[in-house]
C-alpha cells in the first residue's frame, strides 16, 4: 500500500467529489480513482458509492477512516520527528478546539517556546472527536478540550475556567439584546444546555457559529451581542467598544488539558502542564 493512496482516500472522503479532490491535491482525476481503485482492490470491498453528484462513503468506508486517519498522520509525524531528532529537538503536539486556541492556547505555546528552547512545538486545531482519538492513539501528545471524555488511559488536569458574558456593541438589557444581531456562539453542550435554561425565551439567533473569534469580530464591525470569553474581551470592554450586559448570567466553563498514560512523554508532558 503506498501512503498517498490514504491521504487520496482521505481528500475524497472530506470533499465527496473526485474532481476536487484531486485539484486540492494537484493530481489528475484519473490518478485519484486509480489510487481509490488500488485501495480498494487491496482491502477486497468497496470504500465509496459513487452516484452522479453524489458520492457517499460505504460502511466499509466510513470504518476506514479512521485507520486512514491514524496511518497518514501517524506517517507524517513520524517524517517530521525524525528530521527534528536529527536537530537534536524534543518534538512536541499540542492540539486544541479553535476557540480554545484564541483564549488559552495562543499564549500557552509561546510560553513553551520561550522557556522550552528543548521543544519543537506543533500547533494543531481539530474537532472534540478528533483530539480525543488522535490522543488513543498516540498521534497527539496534548489535548485541549472543553469536554474531557472518562477514560483509564488518560490523565485529564482542568487548567482554566472560562468565564463566558454577555457582551453588546451598545448598552441595554439581556432580553433587548437577544432580539437584535445576537449571535450564538457554540462554546459546548454544557454551555448550550445551561443557555438555554437562563435564556428560555431567547429568539432565533442572527448568527450561530463555532467560534468566538468570528463572533466578536461581527460585533465590532456589525453591531450585535454574543455570550464570549472574558480574556477576549476585556480589552474592547476597557475601551468602551463593548459593553458588558450586566442583568445576562455569567457561564463559566472549566477547560481540560489531557494525555494519554502509554504516551512516552507522559513525565515531560506532566511537568509542562504543572508548570501552566
């Protein structure tokens, strides 16, 4: 099997479209569905239905991402430790949820960088579901989370908590605030959940999305509200730009940093995260 047969797998597998995939890759058609073909003539089953703009993964398919997944990265990780080795460099990974990396993680790495000339560092952002398993198997040495999972194989620390508040491009109350250019930022399902019990006659939102950072720069540029971290706005709420709506509850959320127990590193990683 030739590596780059996964990584194709994996490109047609996210874009559901064998003429994209092979743009993004740089390839030609022909050469992703003769990769696609010689993968699944080796696993002996097909990996996708193929329907005229419509290509699904099979469940054969949907079973070999993961393992696709874990082998390409496992494999780049790989050529990159060697080569850092090589430079006499400890490689370290660290990956987080996006709008983790705008409160914590952005400041966090620099510390490490600073205080760490041992480490190359390796900044990575990823979905909950994916850091989590990229920390199984071993592809990840640090995870940043929200949402820690029980496992025995993993050692989880709870390094913040994050006040979430109200904020507005003007002044006024919660319930003003929610009828005009509110904007709900997904910060988990715990936060939803208690959103949802404070807020219960909450309108339909203008904007929901993923990421505070997104959020906060609409506010600024287009007036509006958002329930955000209080480390990303403090400085907008010093300057008078934001004001905070002080009749909406705070939510706080607790963040987690985790590894895994078989993880070579596990007295290094326990170090660093005592010292954060």
């Amino acid at each position: 099997m030739d590596i780059h047969d996964f990584a194709t797998f994996l490109e047609v597998s996210r874009t559901r479209h064998f003429g994209q995939a092979a743009r993004n890759l740089c390839i030609t058609q022909s050469t992703v569905s003769a990769r696609i073909r010689q993968l699944e003539q080796q696993l002996g089953t097909p990996l996708f239905i193929r329907e005229r703009n419509n290509i699904q993964l099979t469940p054969a398919g949907e079973k070999m991402l993961g393992y696709a997944e874990m082998i390409t990265t496992a494999w780049n990780r790989a050529r990159q430790e060697v080569g850092i080795t090589q430079a006499g460099k400890l490689p370290l990974s660290i990956g987080g949820i996006v709008s983790l990396w705008d409160i914590l993680l952005q400041q966090w790495i620099q510390q490490l960088h600073q205080q760490h000339n041992e480490l190359a560092l390796q900044g990575e952002t990823h979905g909950n579901e994916v850091l989590i398993r990229r920390i199984l198997n071993n592809t990840l040495d640090i995870a940043v989370v929200f949402d820690a999972p029980q496992n025995d194989t993993l050692v989880v620390h709870e390094i913040a908590v994050i006040k979430l508040m109200m904020v507005a491009s003007r002044p006024g109350s919660a319930a003003d605030n929610l009828l005009e250019n509110y904007i709900l930022v997904d910060w988990g399902t715990s936060f939803l959940t208690r959103h949802a019990r404070e807020l219960p006659e909450q309108p339909t939102p203008t904007l929901r999305i993923g990421q505070g950072r997104i959020a906060l720069d609409f506010i600024l540029n287009c007036g509006g509200s958002a329930y955000l971290a209080e480390q990303m706005v403090q400085p907008y709420l010093d300057t008078g730009r934001l004001h905070r709506i002080e009749d909406a509850p705070v939510i706080e959320r607790s963040a987690y940093a985790l590894y895994n127990t078989q993880n070579e590193k596990s007295e290094l990683i326990e170090q660093l995260l005592e010292e954060w």
